[in-house]
C-alpha cells in the first residue's frame, strides 16, 4: 500500500531505546524481575541483576512480560486463559537477489493440494537473513523456562513443502530455523487493561512486536478515575482495514480481552535466541 513500509528492526530498536533514555528511562538488559507486588502506595518489583537482588519501587508498573505474563501476575491477578506455544518458522535463503518481496499472508485453500497445510502462512523478506515464512500458532504448549528450542520435524517438513510449491524465488533445502514463543488468547484478542498500579499488556497472539508504538501510545496508564474505558487496535480484522478494538477496564479488579473481531494472520514477533 502506498503509506506502507517496513522498519528493520535491528535498526529501528536502536533507536527508540536512545529516544527513551533521553527522556530518563534507566535501560536494562539481562535483568530478571522475580516478583511484581502491589503495595499500598504503588507497586514494588524485586530483581535479579546477576546474582544480586535488588527491590525498586514505583508508583505503577506496566508489565508486558509476553510468555511470562501468567508466571509473574498470576497470583497478583485475575487474567484470561494465555496459552504459551513454541513457534518454528524459518529464513529461507533466496535464489533471486534482484527480487522484490512484499510481507505476504496466505490463506489455504479448500483443495488436497492443501492437505498437509498446519495453518495459514505469513512470511516477508529479512535483511540479511532471507524471505522469513511459518505457521501461525499451531506449535507446541511450553513452559517459557523450559522449551526445548527444537523445530518439530513434521511441521518443519511441511514447511519446507509449501516453500517449494509456493516460493520459487528460495531456495527450500537451505534455511536457518528460528524459534520463538506466542502467548495467546482464546479469541486471539490482546489484553490491554489496568488494574490499581498495574498496567498489563498480554495476549498478543504473535501480534505484539510490531504493534509496540502503538501498543504503548494506547496504554490506559493515566489514574483509573481518567483512564479510558476503551481503547482503539491497530489491529486489522482478515480482509479488512478497519482497526478493531482492545479492551481497557480500567479500576477493575480483572484483566480482559477484547471482543472477538477476526484473523489475522501476519506475526512479526519472532526472534532467534
């Protein structure tokens, strides 16, 4: 579409870490938070900084914490069902470097040529790393602290398959898998909700990494008296440019998703460990 585009993410996280910095965020990485609590005057999160404990308090926190979610609030809150899977997609090296690849979604048919499809496809160029494809949401229930980060061979295979009958510009023998997680809910609707001091994105159903800006901007982080009741998604119905809706309950004591509103089909979360 004429005001679309892709960002390289490599490039664009940069970026917006620095922008954030700037305005005095305190970035860490290979920080693990053991313990969200609510306290009277806001919340108190523990972490783990290598070896060291270390407690910070605040007056909210907005936690988005992906496959982790149900471990770090489950006790704390009242959430909706998230189902965390291991997801095998895969970069397929290309045989045409002048080729142009557009982000695709690709939908099966009702014929046998169809037969050994898992799901729906998604799948666009990477920079460096070939033409990304995979199956949405058919893998394997995990434990994010125990998952294997193994493709399963069957779905691999079948993989495999589709790019050799549907991508003739790869090459379908040479590919590097990847392996990431999704956290879904029932209805694959996000949660994007508040509860006293606790601002909770969750359920993004493999949507969540390139819905972030717009994700953050849509937060109900204001009090509970002047958070929204609803806010709008980003998030396209199948076939449809319409966006459809999160759900914010803002002041209530139970996380929700939103109403059911379609499919889509175009995860772009997936990292490589």
């Amino acid at each position: 579409m004429p005001d679309g585009g892709q960002l390289n993410p490599d490039a664009a996280l940069p970026v917006m870490q620095r922008l954030a910095a700037g305005r005095g965020a305190d970035i860490r990485h290979g920080v693990t938070v053991l313990d969200v609590a609510v306290a009277d005057d806001g919340v108190r999160l523990t972490l783990d900084t290598g070896g060291r404990t270390e407690v910070l308090t605040a007056r909210q926190a907005v936690v988005t914490a992906g496959a982790w979610t149900a471990k770090l609030l489950g006790g704390r809150v009242s959430l909706p069902r998230l189902t965390v899977t291991q997801e095998q997609p895969a970069h397929f090296a290309i045989r045409d470097e002048g080729a142009l690849w557009p982000g695709f979604n690709h939908v099966p048919g009702q014929g046998p040529e169809f037969a050994d499809w898992y799901s729906p496809v998604y799948g666009m160029q990477t920079p460096g790393e070939g033409i990304k494809a995979g199956w949405h949401g058919v893998g394997p229930v995990v434990d994010p602290d125990r998952r294997s980060f193994t493709p399963e061979p069957a779905q691999m295979a079948a993989l495999q398959h589709y790019a050799r009958t549907w991508l003739p510009g790869v090459d379908a023998n040479s590919l590097t898998d990847v392996s990431c997680t999704y956290t879904t809910t029932v209805d694959e609707n996000f949660v994007l909700d508040r509860i006293g001091p606790l601002v909770i994105g969750a359920g993004f159903s493999g949507h969540g990494f390139k819905f972030t800006p717009s994700s953050g901007g849509s937060s109900p982080t204001s009090p509970p008296e002047k958070a929204p009741r609803r806010q709008s998604s980003p998030r396209p119905a199948r076939g449809s440019a319409d966006p459809g809706p999160y759900r914010s309950n803002a002041g209530s004591d139970r996380a929700h998703p939103a109403p059911p509103h379609g499919r889509d089909v175009t995860p772009r979360c997936c990292w490589r460990r």
